[in-house]
C-alpha cells in the first residue's frame, strides 16, 4: 500500500511539474512588447545640410562689367564662407543674422566659383557654383549671359554643354563670333567652321537666352589649358610653426599630414584681420586655401581660427 501510495505522489509530481513547465513554455513564445530606445541628450547631432540658392549675388551664368564684386547671401548664423575660382579665393565669415558679403576681385573673361560653407565646429555643411563672365573692354548687353562647359554633343547648330549647374543647350547661328583654338601646322586642309568644334571641347558662349536656349553671339572654343578650380581647401590643425616660410598641418578630413608652402602672395588672417607668418602657431586650427605647384603645397591664404 505504501508502494502505491508513494507511486502515486511522484505520479502527481511529475503531471504538475510537466504543467508548469508547459505553462512556461508557452509564455516563452508569446511576442513581447517592442522597445524604445532611449536617445541620450549628449547624442552627435548630424550637421544640417545648407539648402541650395545661398547665394544672392552674383546670379549663374551673369555677366559682369567689373571684377571688383561682392559675393553676397545668406546662410546659418556665423558661418565660414570659402570662395575658391580659377582666378582666384576669398573667405568670410557670416553675421548673427546669416547674411554675409565677401570683396573679390574676379579675372576678366570666364570665372568658375566653387562656394563652400561650414559651421562653427568647421563642418561642411553647404555648397554651390556659379559661372560668371567678367566683360573684357567695352560693357556687353545687359541682356546677354554666359554658358561654359565641356561640349557633350552636337546637333546641328544646336550644342550641349556640361556645366556646373547642369546641362546646358546653346545654338550657334551663321552671325555667330566663333573662335576656334589656333590650328597646328599642317598640310590638310583647315576643316570647316562646325566640323572644327569637336565633343570633349571646352566651350565659352555668350549671348541672350531665350527658351532656355542661349543663342550665341560669341563662341569661343579651347582645346589645351581648359579653365578649372585647381584651388584647394583644408580644414586643418597646424603642427609646426612657420619657418622660411613653410609650415606643416594635418587635414582633418583627410586624416593626413600636409606640408604648405607661403609664398609672396600668400595672405595670413586672424581673427579676420591682416596676420604675419609668425602668427601660424602649433596647435591652431585653420582654413588652408592651396594649390598644387612645382612639388609643393602653395597656399593662397591661412585663415586662422
């Protein structure tokens, strides 16, 4: 009897831990409650994107009667403003307002601007391109633009450049001003006015637009020496001090070590004034504008911060 009675407790022992290890079974499986993530106050903001059109003046594809401008505009409050062209650089800072003018003095003929914006912990946050002519000689119609770019296709008179902005259609008409480059001394005979502009050209077009459509009163073809921004612009920490007029600096996007050489034209800002090279100090950040020239790391301006 003992036996059976005993049997019969391990029996019920059994069923009621089968029970609950069925009941836990089951709960293991029901879905569980989503989470929230918890945002801590101290997360890394992304910098916000400067919207296109900061710039007011001057207009893409304006043309202008003087060199001397002031590119002028709006973006987040006291933020880095860098001008790099093919001519030339220039940098400013914005008022608490956002408004900025920034003094140029552009090249005559063709001007290609690159305009960069960063904020106060010197992230890019902003860029846009201009084309501007600047009038050579007399003043041209004031109804007149410019489109320059490389020549993507022909048809017709109708021609497609590649610019900064976009593509961009010009038409060239029997009237039309067409200066090609210089021909290379040859025995073949020179080709004719259309089949002389060729796809990969450079081309410079002034003229009214209409429809879009700029028609042409002056083409100018180039097929060596295209106009390009070959300047340069470092975010940078310096790590040497300016001695004979070279200093080192390491990029901070680049993660590198560049070595920066000043030269006669070289210009020194802090604190937005005129600086001396003597200024350039370890340990100071900067906005390095540079170009490229015989082996060495030319800087057009040190804007120290």
């Amino acid at each position: 009897m003992i036996v059976k009675k005993i049997g019969k407790l391990i029996l019920i022992v059994i069923l009621l831990l089968a029970f609950i290890y069925s009941i836990y079974w089951l709960w293991q499986r029901q879905p569980k409650p989503a989470q929230i993530k918890q945002e801590t106050t101290n997360q890394v903001q992304t910098p916000k994107p400067q919207k296109a059109g900061f710039v007011q003046v001057p207009k893409d594809s304006q043309i202008l009667s003087s060199g001397k401008i002031e590119i002028s505009g709006k973006v987040d409050s006291e933020a880095y403003i860098v001008v790099v062209s093919n001519s030339t650089s220039a940098i400013g800072r914005s008022e608490k307002s956002g408004e900025f003018k920034i003094p140029i003095e552009l090249a005559r003929g063709l001007n290609l601007l690159d305009i960069q914006v960063f904020n106060n912990n010197l992230s890019a946050i902003g860029s846009e391109q201009k084309t501007v002519y600047v009038a050579e000689g007399e003043p041209l119609p004031q109804n007149w633009e410019v489109y320059a770019g490389s020549v993507k296709s022909i048809l017709d008179n109708l021609i497609t450049l590649t610019t900064s902005t976009g593509e961009k259609s010009v038409k060239k008409e029997t009237k039309t001003n067409l200066i090609l480059p210089s021909p290379i001394l040859s025995k073949k005979p020179a080709p004719a006015p259309d089949e002389s502009i060729r796809i990969g050209d450079f081309a410079i077009a002034l003229g009214e637009v209409k429809d879009e459509i700029l028609n042409a009163q002056d083409l100018e073809i180039i097929r060596e020496n295209k106009p390009q921004i070959t300047r340069k612009i470092s975010i940078a920490k310096i790590l040497t001090v300016a001695k004979a007029g070279k200093f080192s600096a390491k990029d901070t996007e680049a993660n590198k070590i560049l070595d920066f050489t000043l030269g006669k034209n070289s210009t020194v800002i802090k604190n937005g004034q005129s600086a001396k090279d003597t200024d350039i100090q370890k340990d100071s950040n900067a906005i390095i504008v540079y170009q490229d020239e015989d082996d060495e790391r030319l800087a057009d301006f040190v804007y120290l911060l």
